[in-house]
C-alpha cells in the first residue's frame, strides 16, 4: 500500500509552478526553506569560512568539538543557507554536533570549480577553528551529495586529513546523466528530469571535461578516502548515480553504507516535517555519524 505521506507530498510537488527565470526560481526555492523555519532551540550564528559566506546551527547539549560541513543542493545553480538551514540544524542535532553550512558559489555566475574550491575552504576553516579531521563529518543532498565526494577528493588532493566521513543524499554524480534510472525511474521521480538535468550540468560546467572527478566524483581515485554513507529514494532518476558511487568507492577499499529507501522521492530528509521516513533517515543518519567521529567506522554494504 503507498505510504500516505508520500502521496501528499507527491501531489504537492505535482502542483507547484516552476518559474521559467532561474532568479525567480532562485527566489521560490529559499522561500520555500524560510517557511520551514527552525526550532527555538536551534542557535544560528552568520560566520565567513575563509572568504565564503557560511552559518553555524547548533542545539542545547550538542559537542562544540563536533561538526558537520553541510553543503545544500540545487543543481549547482540554486539553494543557498535559506533553503537547507530546517534540515542543516537538524543535521547538527543528530551528529551531536555543530552544523557549518555554506553558501558556496552558484553558476553560471561562478562556474566548477568554484563550489569545490568553497567546500575545500570550508573544510580548512574548520581545521583552522581546531576541530579535529577525525570530528567533521562532511554532509549535503543532490548536487550537495556530488559536492561532499568531491570535496573529500580535493581534501585528499591537498594532502589534509581526511574528514571522519561523508554523507551523501541523494548524490548527483554523473555529470553526463547516463545511468540506467534515468529512463526507468522517470516516470516514478516527481522531481529530477535528464533535460533539466543537463541543462543544469552545461551552467555549471562551462568549458570543463564532464568526466573531470572533481566534478563528477564517478571518475575520481577513491582510495584512502574516508566511510561514505549514502541514502537515495527507490523513486529517483538519481538511482543509479548513488549505486554506482557506491560501486565505485567499495572497489576502492572505502567503507560504504549504501541505503535505498522505497518510495521515497529525491532529497527525502529536506521534506522531514511531513515525511516519518525523513525523518528515520535522519535519525539513522546521526547514529552513523556518532560512530565515524567516535571512531568506529563502519563496516562496507557497497554494491559491487
């Protein structure tokens, strides 16, 4: 039996109006993250994380000695803090932690690899504040999700500590949308399409290779890199870019979680105010990132 909550949520979304101008759709995204509001115990304090434009969240009783990086999703084109601050505080809230999360730059005003290039400053940021590698776990969903694999990639390529782990929502990784659920999961995905897909991609790249691993993690050399949990809905076009990430970082020797959830549409855990099972993922999510920066890594679920 469909589960009711998703059903609602599905005819919400079938009825939104997507304006045609990204500025507007700019607009309508971080409007929509406003009215979620936060908690009133949920602390926000504005910060700059080394010239980018960053928040810290954080809850009563919550380990200032632990931190979660959040990078937001929206396609590399929009989304900001408005947008994911409801989920990045309750980020925080389940690691037991701080939650930093920035406000990289967007194409095509700042094209890749501009959102990396943030993300790694983000990360020295952190370091620079005292926090232990082995304390920050890096998180973000969709193109975030894309963005925490290519950030631990560009950590390792600097020759830092890798972070204790990296959480990836519904990851965007495949700049060349070629996945098999592209086409089988799109009839069932409310969300994700291949053409606004690409068209997402071509802002965002520019001139850039789309197999650079930076910007599409698939590609990159995964070994020595930090555990990765991954989460994606059985419902999104984005399926297979989560299998296959898994795929890609287990036969690399990386600790990998991989989690499917039915039904659930694209970047649940946004959508955790009326759906339980955002919610659980969540929950699930913290008890995995009290173990990596408690220093149990977990043991591999990769699909290979």
């Amino acid at each position: 039996m469909p589960n009711p909550e998703v059903t609602a949520l599905r005819a919400a979304l079938a009825a939104r109006v997507r304006p045609p101008e990204l500025a507007d759709m700019r607009k309508g995204f971080d409007a929509t993250g406003l009215a979620r509001g936060v908690p009133a115990d949920v602390l926000v304090t504005p910060c700059d994380a080394n010239g980018v434009v960053a928040e810290w969240t954080s809850t009563p009783g919550t380990d200032a000695g632990v931190a979660v990086l959040y990078l937001h999703g929206g396609g590399y084109v929009l989304g900001s803090i408005d947008s994911h601050r409801t989920l990045a505080a309750e980020v925080g809230r389940a690691a037991g932690g701080r939650t930093l999360a920035l406000h990289y730059r967007l194409a095509p005003e700042s094209p890749f690899p501009a959102a990396v290039d943030d993300a790694l400053a983000g990360y020295k940021y952190l370091l620079a504040q005292g926090i232990a590698p082995g304390k920050i776990v890096i998180a973000g969903d969709s193109a975030g999700g894309g963005l925490v694999v290519a950030a631990m990639l560009a950590i390792k390529n600097a020759d830092l500590p890798q972070p204790a782990g990296g959480w990836c929502i519904s990851p965007w990784v495949d700049m060349e949308a070629i996945g098999a659920s592209m086409e089988d999961r799109s009839a069932a995905d409310p969300m994700v399409q291949k053409p606004g897909l690409l068209g997402m991609a071509g802002l965002y790249l520019g001139n850039a290779n789309p197999r650079d691993p930076l910007a599409a993690p698939l590609y990159g050399d995964f070994a020595g890199l930090a555990p990765l949990l991954i989460q994606v809905g059985a419902a999104e076009t984005l399926l297979d870019d989560a299998i296959r990430l898994a795929r890609v970082a287990g036969a690399a020797d990386v600790a990998v979680t991989l989690e499917i959830w039915p039904e659930m549409v694209h970047v649940w855990p946004l959508f955790h105010l009326q759906l339980t099972a955002g919610r659980k993922a969540i929950a699930g999510a913290g008890v995995w990132m009290r173990a990596v920066t408690a220093g149990h890594p977990p043991v591999s679920v990769a699909v290979v």
